[in-house]
C-alpha cells in the first residue's frame, strides 16, 4: 500500500498552525491519526515536504501523531466511520527497517507547539480512556467528550448554538445549580460561536486535573447557564453495561489490550439526543435514528424547529402501493401537550381527512390506532413507545422506540432491515383533545412538499449524517407570557422548578399567577401591581441584572426598578408592590428574588401596549379572549387579544356566530398578518362570506401563539347595496359579542377545518359608553312568556273588541258595547304588562330594533283608544242629525283602533324573527307559520261576517250604510263610571221608524 499524502492545518489553542506532512488513509474524521503503513515504497514527494518514511511500527507512529490537543479535523461536518478497521498491525519483515527511520524522523517539519506539546503531559490520570456524550440542557448541545490523558480530552460530533463571548469548558464539584455556579473554567478554550458537528481535541489549563472534577460541562458564566454536562464516573468504575466503543475510535495515548478492554467498560452511552444517524428531512425538520437488529428494534428521534402547538409524523406508507400514498400508512404523531408533556402514538390513515367517527361508529381519517379499535387496553395496538422528549430552544424533540415486526398486523406496517421502504413525514397544527375526541388530532399540514410534508425510499441500515449542525429556531422563548394591563394585581408565588427556562435553577422559583416564571410583559406609562406573597424568604425586586440576588453581594453594580428586601409576604398577608414603569425604563428587566439567584425571568418592556393605546377593556366570555376599544368622532377602534395559545382568533358582533358580522385575525406561514371581515349566517364554511368593510391601522401579530389583533372602522359604514353596509355600531345600544379560536385559518378556500375548536359559550353585551360589560342571559324563557301575552292581546282580545263593536250591533241591547270595551282593556291592560315583564328582564328598555319599534307604535295607539273614548261627543237623540264633532270622532276612533290592530301584529311577526336573530332556535320557523295560519283564519272570518253583513243589508234597505244596529242601540252607557246618568231611548208607538245615517262601527 502506497503512503497517501494530504495538508492538514493544525490548530494550537492559540490558533497558531502550520501546514504538516501526515500519512494517513484513515477514514476516521474525528481524531487524525497516521495509519500504519504496510509497504516500503515512497510516497508522492512534494516541494518542502520529505519522503513519507517507510514501514512504521504502532508505537513508532503514534510517536509522529500531532497531540491531539493541537489538532483538528478538516471537515468538522461528518461521522466517524465506526466500520473501519485501526486495529491491524504492520508486517514482521518491516519492523528491522525501523531503526533506519529514526534519523528521519528528526528530519520532520512538527511545529515547536506540537513538539512542546507531545512531551509536555506528565499528568496520571485513571480517566484515561473514560467517554460518555453531553447531556443536553440548553442550546442544542450534542457532543461525545472522551479523556485522552491527564492533559486533554477530545471532542466530537459537536453542536451547539452561540451563547455570550464567556462561554467556557467549566469544572464543578456536582450538576447541580449550588455546585455549578461554585465552579471554575478547566480550559483557555472560548466556546463563543455556533458549532456545527466539530470535532476537536481541548487542552486542560494548568491548575486543572481530572481527578478534582466531578462533572464537567459547557458553561456561560454570563447568564449562569449549563448548556450541557458529563458527569464524570468513579475511576477504573465497571460499566459494562454500556456498549463498547467500536474500533475504530481514536485509542488513547500509548494503548495496550488492557487499556482498550478498560475503555470498553467505561464508556457510557447512551444521553437521549444522540443517535448513530441523522438526516434533514427539511429545513426545519430532522430525522435522528439508530438500528438495534438485534432487538429488531428501532430508535427514531423527531426533531423540528416549531411550535409548542405543532406535531411531528413519521411512518411507512403501506407496501405495494404504486405510488407514495399516506393512504394506509403506518406513522407515530409526536408532540406535547399544554403543560409542555411529550407525548407519541401510533396513527393509521385510512383517509385525508380529521379523525372522525361516523354515524354508524366507523373511524376514519387521521386516528390513533387505538380509536379504530375503541381503546388499547392491554398494548397491543399502540406499539409506538416514547423514551424522552424535550422543547429547548424553540425546537421540539421527541425518541422513540418501536418494534421492526409488531404483533399489530392490522394497522402496523413491518419494517425490512436491510431493504428500501417508502417513508412519508410531515408536521403541522394539531387539535388538542375534547371530550368527544379524547387525542390530540392533526390538522392538515398544508405547505408545500419538502417543507411540511414528504415522502422518500429510507433504508433503516443505511449510515447516513447530513445534519450540518443544530436547528436554530426563530422564535426560542417558549415560556408562557404574561402581560400585565396596569387594572389587575399579579399574584407572585413560589414553587418548584420544572421548566424553568435557563437552567441550572434553585428547587423553589418564581411563579406569577400560577405560571412557573413567565415571560412577564409591561408597557410604559402602565403602572404595574404585584401581590407578592411567595414566603418571607423570597422578597420581590425588578433589577437589571440577568441572575437577581442583589448583585451587590457579588460586587457588581444593578439598577433597581422597584421592591427591594421590603417586598415579601404570605398568602395571609400578601404585600402589594406598585412599579411604575416610566419612559426611561430599558426595553428588557428582570424580575427575581432578592435573596436568592434565577429565580425569576425576563421582563419586556414595550412602548403604548393595548391598555394604553385604548379607554375601555372588558374579557369576554370564560375570560379567554380581552376585548379594547376607544370611541371617537363617528369611528370605534377595537382590539382582541387571546388569553391562550391559536391558530388564529375571531370575534363577532351578534348573539352568535350565526348571523354575525365576524373579524378574524392571524399569521399566515410566511409570517404575515391578516385582519379579514366575514359574514356568517350558517354553520358550514359555505356559509361564511368574505365582506369589504372600511377597516384602517389594521395590525395583527402573533407572540408565543397569542393573537392579537387592531382596527378602528366607522361606526356607521358609507355605503349601501351590499351586506357589510348593514354592520353598524349604535355606542348607546349594548354590543353583542362573541369570539372563536382554532388552530388554522385560510384566506381562500375555505373547509371544515378553519371552523372553530373552541368558541364562547354566550354572548357578552359590551356597553361602549359605560366602558364594562355583562354575560348575555338565555331570555327564552322570559322572551317566550312576553310573546305568549302579546298574542293573546293582539291576536284575540283586542281583534275580538272590534269584531263585537263591528258585527253585533244587530243584537238587541248593549251587549256588543260591554263586550267590545271589556275585551278591549282587557287587552290593554295585558299589554303593558308583557312590556313591563319584557323591560324588567332585559334591564332596559331600547327602541332600536324594528320589533321595539312597532311595539311601541301599537301600544300607543292602544293607550289613545280609552281616552278617545272617554271624551267621544254625545250621541244624538232620536231623530236628531249628528253633529260634525261626533262624525269626526267616530272616523278617528275607527281608523286609530285598526290601525293599532296592524300594526300590533306586525310586533308580533318582528318579533318572532327577531328571536330566531337572537338564538337560531328551530322551532321559530314552526310559531311564525302557526302565526301566519292564524291571521289568514282571522281575515277569512271577517271576510265571511262581511258576506253576512251584505245580506242583511240588501233586506233591510232603509238601514244607512254606517248603522250595524238598530235604532234601541246605545253607546252611551259607560262601564268605567255607572253612576253617570243614562238616556233612555224614546218609544215610538206610531211603529214609524227614523232613519239615522252612522258609521259602520263604533
């Protein structure tokens, strides 16, 4: 074998270098190395360089070996092979020549650092050998560390994301935050970059040996932050139960059988995040995995720059298919829940569509393979299990383990070893569980191919690293976000760290109302209340030092905003805290304890947040969604914010979402902000239209999955023709409204999938001018009890009064005057008590709908009626002409009394639509057509008394066309005062008979 030559830059710690000759073919990427040489032939010369020297033993070569501390490799972005073979050792007939390359040897252009370094090292140490892979706390940090000697340790297969300039390798007593913070750097090396899947050999500082470190670990002594660790094990301890290291790593200075047999139990594998192979499946999507075929199983890990509300899928598309399909495929949904808990399941696709259950009980769509099966008892069906999972940094980590060949024939595909196999990924939005739909469901991925959703032929054997790199996410913040409005108190308590957000933490952190130390967000000019009551050992202060616990104990200098050792208290007896944020406040604080170090979090601090930019807020019904809004000259600007994490955010002016003007607000995957006004009158999407309203200063934005979205737009809009046109906003009248919230929302085509996954459950009537807000009660009740009475006065009792007065005066006696004027205060009377039980229910009395409106009208025209009549002319005597006054009076009392029976019934058929507007009740529909029959009944009665009053009008011709009666009728007895004095009609006994001309009815 011939000796290949290649330049290699050889890196000191301080970055001096030269270019050297070495002679390797070794495909180990991770530790340069000179491969034993086999042959004696020259090497291909080059200017400057010498002649590769022949036949080398082992200890020979690792003597020309650059000490790894000094060294580093040319192409930081790959795996080592772990297949190749270092173990081979050089023909016995090439040993003899090794005296002859001693003087050559000599001849060699080493660097004086590396000379100084190969000899400088003459630390014991009984770590020799010891590997293990960082644990990742924070930053995406992966890496495999292993001791060289007493001097070094190498590391490779690096990533982590940049930190501060101080980043360090750092030394400690123990993993915990006390030890931590208590300990010292253990190298000169800065970590102050990104790493991409480097590899490097580190040089330990002078004073630092292995033997006074318990742990070492990657460490920004800015921040207090361990982005990950490796807990040292006791020396020469047995952990067999580790794998082994393959052959071809790096050995250890100066091996022998018994060091490598040493190692082999020493190394301790494996941390959760590493994996043998990785591939990119997107640019913001990975898939990790290694093969155990001797357990036919496999590890998968998912991993993705997303969003908390997000999933991740993976799976086999089911054999034999002619072209990739998801159809039928076999795919594990990983994600986490609300309270940041990893969670995977096995999934069956028997369409494109949400899991839904049909009618007749059959599952469809995307579903765990649990639901086809109504539940898993025992296992069998959910092969799928979770190992560990993580959302650090913005990005989304989840392994697993399942089985190559399941038991699940049904709905698991088997996976071949060695074979290709089509594979399809994806991710998107999720639904979180409800109580019909006990799984987190995943939306439609939507996106284009590559990006949020693919399919490729993947080979499980197949050794695959092009993960150049850890993901780096846009948005890294994954606490909740509190944003304080300057009218309610923040309850600040203590509790135990769980997901604090740079770790290491003390046991007991800060939480602000019940959330483990969030985001905090405040406003300038909005003063800031805090209850404080987490303990008297915990004191409340807003300083600008990142780690809190008075940083002048640390001899460095803070600005303290507000609290101080004064702000403590118990739940007993809490303290109240009020910081006033001024204008000079920087954009970011930080709140913390002022005993006790990273006990709190950020605070932002912002410029006119919503409550400053508007007069008036109010939450809005199950205080999931805060409304705001000013008034101004003839325009009202409003803004929604979402209490919790969505796809998008909706809110309606109506009693509903049906027949709703609608405003929808969210963030488009291109991050771009949509503010669209709909209107909605059914329940499909069909049935949600896209309108033109005048809206101005439309902003949407969307913070850790809060929308919030602003407009102003007129209150009455400047046009006509079109629906829109109708919106308007009366600031006197209470505003209904309603909102909604979902995980997606499209600008065009919209589907089922853009409707709602959680909505209000009533409306809340916002009163504009008063600047608060009230539940909407369920008045059917109460509405049905108002209609009921008002059909019984215009329907029956007042239409009855004037068919007696019209159609019965041919009856002898008074009988039609008593009954018409009995039935019409009677009707009277019921109505305004309906109006009076209506107004006190309603808490109110408002005339702006059409219904109100001709009630109103009706009523008055009612209430005229009895003083009309009270002070109606005398009638005339027997024979006497009638005098103009009582001409005119009859024709106004005829035309008030049935214009009054009009308009009444037309209250009553405004009034049943306006119920079906109000709560889209199915039986509306059903009264309004009995309401309907009932008049027809009553104009064909009429129609029929009519015929008859005809008829007897052609008998009795010398009857004037204004008289129902006969001459022994008399209107003047009055039933509301008996006592007045009575005219008795004059008896003719000549039987002639006077012909007096009256109107048709009285």
């Amino acid at each position: 074998m011939h000796c290949q030559r290649r330049w290699q830059k050889i890196p000191s710690l301080s970055d001096a270098s030269k270019p050297t000759c070495f002679d390797s073919i070794a495909k180990n990427k991770t530790d340069l190395r000179i491969k034993e040489l086999t042959s004696g032939e020259a090497a291909v010369s080059h200017p400057k360089v010498p002649q590769c020297p022949p036949s080398l033993t082992t200890r020979e070569k690792a003597s020309l070996t650059p000490p790894e501390s000094l060294t580093r490799t040319l192409t930081p972005h790959s795996r080592p092979d772990r297949a190749s073979d270092l173990g081979r050792s050089p023909p016995m007939a090439a040993r003899p020549r090794l005296f002859l390359l001693l003087p050559l040897l000599a001849l060699l252009p080493f660097p004086s650092s590396l000379a100084a370094a190969a000899g400088s090292c003459r630390k014991n140490t009984t770590f020799a050998g010891f590997e293990a892979e960082l644990a990742m706390v924070q930053h995406q940090l992966r890496g495999v560390v292993r001791v060289l000697d007493g001097c070094s340790f190498s590391v490779s297969e690096f990533d982590m994301l940049a930190g501060s300039a101080q980043v360090r390798w750092w030394g400690a007593a123990g993993d915990d935050f006390r030890n931590l913070t208590l300990g010292s750097p253990i190298s000169d090396q800065t970590l102050n970059r990104t790493f991409r899947n480097e590899s490097f050999t580190v040089r330990l500082a002078e004073n630092a040996t292995w033997d006074q470190i318990a742990v070492f670990a990657v460490w920004d002594p800015v921040t207090a932050s361990d982005f990950g660790h490796v807990v040292l094990g006791a020396p020469g301890a047995d952990q067999s139960e580790a794998p082994a290291p393959s052959p071809d790593l790096s050995p250890a200075p100066s091996p022998s059988s018994s060091s490598v047999k040493r190692r082999s139990k020493r190394r301790i594998r494996r941390q959760p995040t590493m994996f043998d192979n990785c591939l990119t499946l997107s640019p913001r999507y990975r898939l990790r995995w290694t093969l155990y075929p001797e357990s036919d199983s496999i590890d998968i890990g998912l991993e993705a720059a997303i969003g908390s509300q997000n999933y991740m899928a993976f799976g086999w598309a089911a054999p034999g298919s002619p072209s990739p399909s998801m159809i039928h495929a076999d795919v594990a949904v990983a994600g986490f829940t609300e309270d940041a808990t990893p969670f995977v399941e096995d999934y069956f696709i028997t369409e494109y569509s949400e899991c839904l259950r049909n009618k007749d009980g059959k599952v469809k769509g995307v579903c765990p393979d649990a639901m086809y099966e109504d539940g898993d008892p025992v296992g069998l069906v959910n092969n799928t299990k979770l190992v560990y999972g993580h959302r650090k940094d913005g990005v989304s980590f989840v392994r697993y383990t399942r089985p190559l060949v399941s038991v699940d024939e049904k709905y698991d595909v088997p996976v071949s070893k060695t074979g290709n196999m089509t594979v399809i990924w994806a991710w998107g939005l999720m639904r979180s569980p409800d109580t019909l739909r006990p799984h987190y469901l995943p939306q439609n991925h939507g996106g284009p191919r590559l990006t949020t959703f693919g399919y490729f032929d993947f080979n499980v054997s197949r050794k695959v690293n092009d993960c150049l790199g850890p993901l780096d996410a846009e948005d890294k913040e994954d606490q909740d976000l509190i944003i304080a409005d300057g009218k309610k108190p923040l309850v600040v308590s203590s509790g135990p760290a769980l997901h604090y957000p740079n770790p290491p933490s003390p046991p007991k952190v800060l939480y602000i109302n019940k959330k483990e130390a969030p985001l905090l967000r405040v406003e300038r000019g909005v003063p800031v209340t805090f209850s404080v009551q987490a303990g008297h050992d915990v004191a409340l202060y807003i300083t600008s030092d990142f780690l809190g616990g008075n940083a002048t104990s640390r001899n460095m200098t803070e600005v303290i905003y507000a609290g101080g050792p004064e702000a403590q208290g118990v739940p007993a007896s809490p303290t109240e805290l009020v910081w006033s944020v001024d204008r000079n406040t920087p954009d970011l604080v930080y709140y913390h304890s002022f005993y006790e170090q990273k006990m709190g979090w950020k605070v932002q601090v912002v410029d006119g947040g919503l409550t400053d930019m508007y007069n008036n807020s109010v939450f809005l019904d199950d205080q999931q969604v805060t409304l705001l809004w000013t008034l101004s000259d003839g325009a009202i600007s409003i803004a929604a914010r979402g209490e919790k994490k969505s796809g998008y955010l909706a809110i309606g002016f109506g009693s509903g979402m049906i027949d709703s003007f609608a405003y929808v607000g969210w963030v488009d995957d291109e991050g771009k902000s949509h503010v669209n006004t709909y209107w909605i009158d059914g329940k499909d999407a069909m049935n949600v239209h896209p309108t033109s309203e005048n809206l101005t200063y439309v902003r949407c934005r969307s913070e850790n999955g809060i929308i919030t979205f602003e407009f102003t737009r007129p209150l009455s809009p400047s046009c006509s023709g079109r629906v829109e046109c109708k919106n308007i906003i009366d600031p006197t009248t209470p505003l209904k409204v309603v909102w909604a919230m979902g995980a997606q929302w499209s600008e065009d085509h919209l589907s089922e999938r853009n409707m709602h996954s959680v909505t209000s459950g009533r409306p809340v009537r916002v009163l504009l001018l008063r600047g608060s807000a009230e539940a909407e009660q369920d008045l059917r009740p109460v509405l049905a009890v108002h209609g009921f009475m008002m059909f019984v006065a215009w329907g029956i009792l007042l239409p009855g009064g004037i068919l007696a007065a019209r159609y019965l005066k041919h009856v002898k006696g008074d009988g039609w005057y008593q009954l018409h004027v009995y039935l019409q205060y009677s009707g009277i009377a019921i109505v305004l008590l309906g109006v009076l039980f209506a107004a006190a229910e309603l808490r109110g009395f408002y005339i702006s709908s059409v219904h109100v409106k001709f009630g109103v009208t009706a009523m008055i025209l009612a209430c005229v009626q009895p003083i009309n009549a009270y002070v109606r002319p005398k009638r005339p005597e027997n024979g006497e002409v009638a005098s103009s006054k009582r001409i005119i009076w009859e024709y106004i009392h005829v035309i008030i009394g049935r214009s009054a029976i009009v308009v009444g019934i037309a209250a009553l058929f405004s009034g049943m639509k306006h119920l079906g507007d109000r709560y889209d009740s199915e039986n509306v529909e059903g009264l309004s057509l009995a309401l309907i029959l009932w008049v027809l009944s009553g104009g064909l009665l009429v129609l029929y008394l009519e015929y008859k009053q005809f008829k007897r009008r052609d008998r009795s011709s010398v009857r004037g066309s204004w008289v129902l009666g006969n001459s022994e009728e008399d209107d003047s007895v009055d039933l509301l005062q008996p006592d007045r004095t009575v005219m008795k009609p004059e008896s003719h006994p000549s039987g002639i008979m006077e012909l007096q001309l009256e109107p048709l009815s009285r």
